[in-house]
C-alpha cells in the first residue's frame, strides 16, 4: 500500500501517535510503524513496530534493517 494513503488512515484511529508513520496494516486497524529517532527527531528511527488499535500501544517489532 501507499505509505502517505496508510499514514493517513491510521490517524483517524484514536491515540494513534502523531509523530508516526504508518508503513503497513493488517485490515484490522492494527499497523506497523516507524517513529521518529532518539538522537535525531527529525528523522525516522531503524525500529519497527507494531500499533494496535484497541489498546493504542506501541510495542518494538523489529528493526528495517532486519528486513
């Protein structure tokens, strides 16, 4: 899917993080994100994780470099 067409979506879920950028979905509500980076906020970070919208948390999935 379209990364922006994906990011989009997933902010009209509540608690969906602001700063996040959606990169895939699961057509349950439930998507994969990058964050922005500790050291560097202007940049997405190297982690990967999973978003779910039922509870709007985000826990650490994986690295893109594990990909």
């Amino acid at each position: 899917n379209h990364i922006i067409s994906e990011t989009r979506s997933a902010k009209s879920w509540a608690g969906f993080p602001d700063e996040a950028l959606a990169i895939a979905s699961n057509g349950s509500g439930d998507y994969l994100i990058l964050l922005p980076d500790d050291e560097n906020p202007s940049a997405f970070g190297e982690r990967l994780y999973f978003w779910s919208h039922e509870t709007g948390e985000s826990r650490l999935y994986g690295s893109v470099i594990d990909l």
